[in-house]
C-alpha cells in the first residue's frame, strides 16, 4: 500500500457512511459486495445477500453473490444461488 492511499477498511467505512444516507439502494450494496469480494468473501455474501433483498429480479447480484459463496467453499449455497 502507498502512502496516502486508503485501506479496504477505511473504504468500506466511507461507503457504510454514505449507504447510512441511502441505505435500500441495491446497486450500492452490489458494488461495496465488488469492492470487498477479492478480500473477503464471507463479508462480501452479507452485502449481496442485502442486495439481493432489496432487489431480488437482479440477476447480476445473484451471480456475484453465486461467486462469492463458490470463493468461500460454500458450494451448495453457491449452486442454489445461481439456480
């Protein structure tokens, strides 16, 4: 990491404050489960599994969600998602 750069954790803060001013917005919940997803995939299924409710015909969010339950060796849970 470089100086002056920001940490996944100091980003996921910042969008956990901004989500606080919209926080049904499925499209922002899908990017922040992005954001997270190569870093840690149990904490990016909680953000899709949010997206998912809010808008759960988005077949986009389901297959991230598909993928990050498959990272995380949660293959039956992975298989039903992208059923």
């Amino acid at each position: 990491q470089k100086e002056g750069d920001l940490s996944l954790d100091e980003v996921e803060n910042a969008f956990n404050e901004a989500s606080a001013l919209k926080p049904q917005d499925h499209k922002f919940l899908q990017l922040l489960g992005s954001l997270i997803h190569p870093q840690d995939f149990d904490k990016a299924t909680v953000y899709f599994e949010k997206a998912i409710k809010e808008n759960p015909i988005d077949h986009s969010v389901w297959n991230k969600y598909g993928a990050a339950l498959a990272n995380s060796n949660k293959m039956k849970e992975a298989t039903e998602a992208y059923q």
